[in-house]
C-alpha cells in the first residue's frame, strides 16, 4: 500500500490501514464506507483527531445525560433551540452558551463519543477506504488527540471472535518480537496487567505455542491477547533467534568443585614454598 492509500477492508483491515498512518506519521482524512454508511476518521501526525459518521456517530446528547452531565429537560430545551436555528449551531455550542455543561464535560464527552465511534469501525469486515492526505475537519470541531494503538486495543478487546485470532495467528509456530516505533513516533500505549505478562514473553525466542504454555492464563485467552498486540502493530513476526545454551546443574557443580580444587592446590603450594623458604632461612641463620 502506497500512502494516497485505498483500497478494500477484505484485502487490508481497518487495524492495519490505520498501523500505516501512525507509523508514518500521516496527517490527513481517511474516509471508509460499508454500504451506505460513511465515516470519516481525521489524522494528524499519526495520531486520531476527529471522527465523524452521521450513522454511525453516537448522539452527543445522549451521551451527556447517561453520564448524568445534563438532565433530559436540558437536553430537549438544547434541542429545540436547534431545531429554531436550524441545526446552524452545534448541540455542544448550545450547552455550554446555555451553561449546562462547560467547556471541559464537552471536551471530554467528544472524546468518549469518537472512541465509540472507532471501535466499532474495527468489526467491520467489509467496505472500502481512501486516504486523503494534509485535510483537516473544520476549524469548528472539538479535535482529540488519540493513540492509534490504545484505540486499536480497546476496540479488539470488544470483539470476542476465534475467527480474529486464526485470521491473525494462523501459524502457532512462528515467533515474535516487540517491534520497534517508526518514524520517532512516541507510543503512547496504556495495557492491562495481563497484556503487559503476555507480551513480557514475547521475545524472539518463543513460538506462540510456546507463549500459551507459559502464559499465566488460559489458551485462548493468551492467543486473544496475542492477536490483539499483533493487530496494535505492538509485536511483529521474526526469525526465530537460538538462545544460549546454558550449562546443567551438575556440569556447573564441576565446575565449581574444579575450580575450589585449584584454589586449595595453589593455597597448599603457597603455603609449602613459603614454608621451604622460611626453614632455609632459619638454617642460614643457624
């Protein structure tokens, strides 16, 4: 994939479409469509900005009254006054005029509501993308500033399919390693404790076989977790490195007891020749 990028989500998913943004570090649009609906995911040095799908988009009202921000009466007051401009002014424009939330409840509910919206990009199994590079959403917007990976994570921890994992591990002999940042692009991962004890075993050395048997979880759940760092771009295929073989307990004993043995010779040695040498100074001096 060339970076003025499209194509279709059957031949690269939406996990590694967005992999390549962020390790170039693109900024731009990436527009995807599945039948009749469009969303629109805006980057900016390879990091989420802004999204928005009209169909997709979860109401911004409603996301602020479940988190008990405004109440109902508020909400239907705010909509009204919409409805009398228009839709010219942003419902979130009209609470904070209103003073029913204020600027730092509508920035962070924004947040919550294009999160949503990128999580549920990831189970897309079809459609078609193209990436529009340098444009921006209007100066209007509440931007975000988001992780490709974290976004990634958390969308896949929300699907529970097997049929993610075979697609993504379909090899459980190959071995893995941490990939490294590209570009000198900071990552800013936020893992659980049990993705960051699975990924503690990735390194280099252990098939993915040999990661489930020492995994402090069960099987399926270590492979879940796997295909999820896999599809973050947070570990990548390798060659398989040879680890350095390491002496047995009783050749390390040995050796041990050899090297006791040479030191009590030399010591006895020492102490002999001094020995000789202090009674040939006695007889000398006699």
């Amino acid at each position: 994939m060339d970076l003025d990028l499209q194509g279709n989500i059957e031949r690269f998913t939406l996990p590694e479409v967005f992999q390549l943004i962020a390790s170039s570090r693109k900024s731009g649009t990436l527009g995807i469509q599945k039948d009749d609906s469009i969303v629109m995911v805006y980057f900016k040095d390879g990091n989420v900005i802004y999204g928005y799908g009209p169909r997709e988009t979860f109401h911004l009202g409603q996301l602020l009254k479940e988190r008990g921000i405004i109440s109902a009466q508020q909400l239907e007051e705010a909509i009204v006054i919409q409805t009398k401009t228009e839709n010219s002014k942003r419902l979130g424009e009209i609470l904070v005029s209103r003073r029913f939330i204020d600027r730092t409840d509508l920035e962070a509910v924004v947040t919550r509501q294009i999160e949503e919206l990128l999580y549920s990009l990831l189970s897309w199994r079809t459609g078609s993308f193209k990436f529009y590079e340098n444009q921006y959403p209007t100066d209007e917007e509440i931007t975000v500033n988001l992780s490709v990976e974290n976004v990634i994570l958390e969308g896949l921890r929300r699907i529970d399919e097997m049929n993610m994992v075979q697609e993504t591990l379909p090899d459980l002999e190959t071995v893995y390693t941490i990939s490294a940042s590209q570009g000198g692009r900071a990552r800013a991962v936020t893992l659980k404790a049990e993705e960051w004890n699975i990924m503690a075993l990735v390194n280099g050395h252990r098939t993915v076989n040999d990661i489930c048997k020492a995994s402090p979880v069960d099987r399926s759940e270590t492979l879940k977790k796997l295909a999820q760092l896999k599809l973050a771009g947070i570990i990548t295929k390798t060659e398989k490195k040879e680890t350095p073989s390491s002496p047995g307990l009783e050749q390390m004993v040995n050796r041990l007891a050899n090297l006791f043995e040479d030191y009590l010779t030399e010591k006895t040695a020492n102490r002999l020749v001094k020995r000789e040498v202090t009674k040939t100074y006695v007889e000398s001096v006699d």
